[in-house]
C-alpha cells in the first residue's frame, strides 16, 4: 500500500497555536515527552507498539496545495502562515523505545526534540498512533498469558472500530503474542501468518453437515479445522468430523494441521467430551479450538481447548478502551543552547511532569538477566555499572535499594529515529518485534506478568533529576 499523508490528521487548536507562535515568537526548540500513567486493565506492565507507523508518518509531513487551499477557506490563517505550511518539512529529532519493548507509566516513550511549531504539529497524530497499537499490543499480551501457552488467533477485524483499527490492531496484536490474524490485508501488509477456517454459513448450504465437512476437507486436506456447532456438537458435529478424519486417513491424507472448532454453547463441557471423542477414535493431535474471549474462566474450569480465536475483545480492548498516553512539554532551549526543564503542576500528583531532556535506562540483574528498575535520569547523566547504585521511589523517598556494583546491567531504552528530520532507524519485520517482545515478557518476574494484583516494577527518577523536579515545585509555590 502507499504511504498515507496525514498532515491533517491534527486537532485545529495544533495548527492556531502554530500560528500563534509564528506571529509572536522565535521558532524555539522545545522538548516533548509521550508518556501513560497507568498501565491498562491496571495490569504489570504494558508494551510499546506503532513506532513503524510514525516514522512513515513524519516522512509524509508535508502540505499539499489542497491542504492549504482548504485551510484558506477556514478563514483562520494568515496568508505568511500558509505560506510557510506550503513549504512546511519536519528538522527536528524523534526518540522512542523500540517496539515491542515492555514499557511502564511515567516513562517517555517517545521524546521529540524541535522547533516549538513542528514539535506542536505532530502532537495530535503520534498520540493516537501510540495510544491505539499500545493498547492493542498490550491486551493481546494479557490474553496470550491467559491462554497458558495456547496459541491465540486475533479475528477482529469485523468488531474494529474502522478499516485502520482493524488494520493496525492486526499487527499490535501479532506484536503482543498473537500467533496469527483472520485480517487477509494485514497478512499481505505486515507478512504476518493469516488464519481461519469456514462459518456456519458454509455448513448450512449444503444438503448436510457432512457434506459440508468432507467438501471442505477435500479443498483444505493440509489445514481441516472443522466448525462443529452448527446443529448439535456431540450428536451430530463432532461425530460428523471424525468420520472425515477417518476417511482422510484411510486415503493416506495427513494433514499438517487439522482439528475441530466450538464457536457457542458451554464450551468447557463441550471442549471435554469432545477431547475425549477424538481421543477414543484415534486422534489425539486433533487441535480443539474455540472463538471466545473468557479464555481464564474456561482454563480454570478445565477446558480442553488448545487454540483460540479471540475477536471484539481483542481488538478493542473491551475492558479498557484507552490507554491515556499525553504529549507534555518538558524543556525549552535558550540562546546557549541550553535546555532549561520546563514542570507541569497539578494538585494531582500523578499529573505532575518530570522536567528536562530525559531519557531512561533499564537495569537487569547480572546473573539472571531479569529486569530489577527503569530509571528515568537526564540525558547527559553517565552510569558505571561496575559502581553501586542507589534506588529510591520518588514518592516515598524513604524506600530505597543499593545495588552493589558489578551486580547489575543498564541498556539505555531511547533510541534515535530521526535526527535533523532525517530518519535514522529500520524498523524491524513485526515477526521479528514479536520475537523481541517474547524476550522482553522473559524478563519480567512471574508476579508482574499475572493477571490480577500484579508486582509493580520500579520506574525511578535519578538524583539530579529528581532534586530539579523539587526546585521547580518549590519555586512555583514562592
């Protein structure tokens, strides 16, 4: 597909504060930071998805002369000002964590560095890029958990909120663990695996099941996954599918994969005595599957299930339909050079920003490479691995940890994507961002990766950073 430009795709208040600041001001470099503040479905941890999408976004930043024709005819803007979109480029610089790195509140995902009219611009649209694929990434991770090793088919694509959501949810789901997608379009886009079997629809136009079954089987021999509840399950579907699987094997057919699928009715009840029907008939590597999203009530309950189909829940998010990502200034460049940290006050304390240019380190423990703190720090700050390091939590100063030198690793997550306007990163194949992600989850303990009252990972704020924040605090009340 060709890329998409979307310039336009900005809150208006973008393009009047734009114009504001070229009527009033110099074009001053600023810093800002995209961050969330709690993770999703008040989960351990989330997961950083849709840097690929702003990257083609930034390269495609351009007016064209109907955006500005249009603009024109708002009667808002000024003639200079159309004038400098028409010839508008982005020069600044783009930081972001890679995707399908696991990603904590409070910590820049990404951190633009540019002109305040560039910086402003692209507020808007990185937002809903980031805030969607995160949140996409992210459950599908929590489902994949639920799933205990099950595989996890995203099919949601008809419940998504528009083409683009069912599109790029598709890849944020791969991301976060899903092993395939019904979406054929994102399978070509992406070249992720595509899957599916047949609808009800398909057994109820033939003269019976199975008809239906063996018509189907005789098409797909290597992949026969057959949808059993259409009229009865055990009386009629699954005997139906085992008598076509006999036959296969009797013509010397082996399919690479093959099984049956339930789409309703008590599946943990269901799954079972049809595990057990398969079984007794000589297949016991038939794949049971199922479309539904209570994938931890039926695992408690024992469901002989071993691969999913997982649709509205999914791609939507359903329990949490939002990730909260904002975009906050966090320093403004003077005639030096200088970047001078800039504070958000709130009488909310989780609204209260973290000033200055950031960026962050993750530290692991050396021996079993698990993941111990984030630490958000200044971007000039250097770090000695081999030296102690001192950990506090910045809202309970009291709480701290002394990590002894030689006993800990620290990568430094923010990585450059552009610099100067100038893209200086490839993005990896989203199989292979899956596979990073898989790596990723194995850092974190098993108490951050559960469901329910999960183990918070400390995101920490280095010294200097933190005595900064206390300053500017201080002297905002003066």
């Amino acid at each position: 597909m060709s890329a998409q430009n979307l310039t336009l795709l900005t809150d208006l208040y973008e393009l009047t504060m734009m114009q504001g600041y070229f009527e009033t001001q110099e074009n001053q470099t600023v810093i800002f930071d995209v961050f969330f503040r709690e993770n999703p479905n008040k989960g351990g941890y989330s997961i950083m998805a849709g840097v690929d999408q702003v990257i083609d976004y930034i390269k495609n930043l351009n007016f064209s002369y109907e955006d500005v024709d249009y603009l024109r005819g708002l009667g808002l803007f000024s003639e200079d000002f159309l004038h400098y979109l028409s010839g508008f480029h982005f020069s600044g610089d783009i930081y972001a964590i890679p995707e399908g790195s696991v990603i904590f509140p409070r910590e820049p995902l990404i951190k633009v560095v540019a002109p305040i009219m560039e910086a402003q611009l692209v507020e808007t649209a990185i937002l809903t890029i980031i805030n969607h694929q995160c949140l996409i990434a992210t459950k599908a991770s929590r489902v994949v958990y639920a799933a205990q090793g099950d595989g996890i088919m995203e099919f949601g694509l008809r419940r998504a909120q528009g083409p683009d959501a069912g599109l790029y949810g598709a890849r944020a789901a791969v991301i976060g663990g899903c092993v395939g997608t019904s979406n054929v379009l994102a399978g070509e886009m992406f070249d992720v695996p595509v899957m599916g079997t047949h609808a009800h629809s398909w057994i109820m136009t033939f003269k019976d099941e199975y008809t239906a079954f063996k018509e189907y089987a005789r098409l797909y021999p290597d992949a026969c996954t057959l949808l059993v509840d259409t009229y009865d399950t055990l009386k009629s579907g699954v005997p139906n599918a085992i008598r076509v699987f006999k036959e296969l094997r009797e013509a010397g057919i082996k399919p690479k994969s093959y099984g049956i699928r339930l789409d309703s009715g008590d599946l943990a009840y269901l799954s079972k005595k049809a595990r057990k029907m398969l079984d007794d008939a000589g297949f016991p590597d038939a794949v049971i599957a199922a479309s539904n999203d209570l994938i931890h009530d039926l695992k408690m309950q024992g469901a002989a299930i071993t691969s999913w189909g997982v649709g509205t829940n999914l791609i939507t998010s359903k329990d949490c339909p939002s990730f909260g990502g904002v975009y906050k200034l966090a320093a403004i460049q003077n005639a030096e050079g200088q970047f001078i940290p800039k504070i958000k006050i709130s009488e909310n304390t989780e609204k209260i920003t973290n000033p200055g240019n950031k960026t962050i380190y993750r530290i692991y423990d050396k021996e079993t490479h698990m993941l111990r703190a984030d630490l958000i720090c200044f971007a000039d700050e250097v770090y000695d691995p081999e030296e102690d390091l001192l950990l506090f939590d910045p809202n309970a100063t009291w709480k701290k940890t002394l990590l002894k030198g030689g006993t800990y690793t620290m990568k430094e997550l923010l990585q450059p994507i552009f610099i100067h306007g100038e893209c200086k990163y490839e993005s990896p194949s989203v199989k292979e961002i899956a596979a990073f992600c898989k790596e990723e989850k194995a850092t974190l303990w098993d108490e951050t990766k559960r469901l329910f009252n999960p183990h918070k990972v400390y995101v920490d704020l280095s010294q200097k950073l933190y005595d900064t924040k206390t300053e500017l605090l201080n002297e905002a009340h003066k």
